[in-house]
C-alpha cells in the first residue's frame, strides 16, 4: 500500500528500515547469481578452447583430451 510517499512499506519505522535492507539483499542476490552464471560458462568454454587446440596440435592424446575435457564440464 502507498503511504504519503513512503513506499510500499509503511510509513516509516521498522517496516520501511526492513524493506530497504530486503531490496539490498534481493539486488545483491540476483547481481551475484548473474555472475556466478557468467563466469562459469565462460571460464568453462575458455578451457575447452584451449584444449581442444592442444589436441589438435597433437600437444595431448585422445584419451587425455577426453579425461580433461570431463574434468572441466565436471563429470
């Protein structure tokens, strides 16, 4: 409900303290999934890409390839 400017928390007091600290928490929160999503698939992807190039350049073998390419997809 809207109170005289308030927001929807109250006029003030507790309910307008708790809901700020509730729109922090929920802003972080989602910041911090957001990245965590990013950088994982990233960083993932990057590791791929550089050892696939090393087994195309025949720096590793197959079964090498195979066993760090299910360590970095975390099988």
């Amino acid at each position: 409900m809207w109170c005289h400017g308030f927001g929807y928390y109250g006029s003030g007091g507790w309910g307008s303290i708790l809901g700020i600290f509730l729109n922090i928490a929920l802003v972080g929160g989602v910041i911090y999934l957001v990245t965590k999503l990013f950088s994982k698939s990233t960083s993932n992807f990057n590791g791929i890409a550089v050892l696939e190039e090393q087994y195309a350049r025949g720096e590793i073998g197959r079964e090498e390839f195979l066993e760090r390419k299910n360590v970095l997809k975390g099988k």
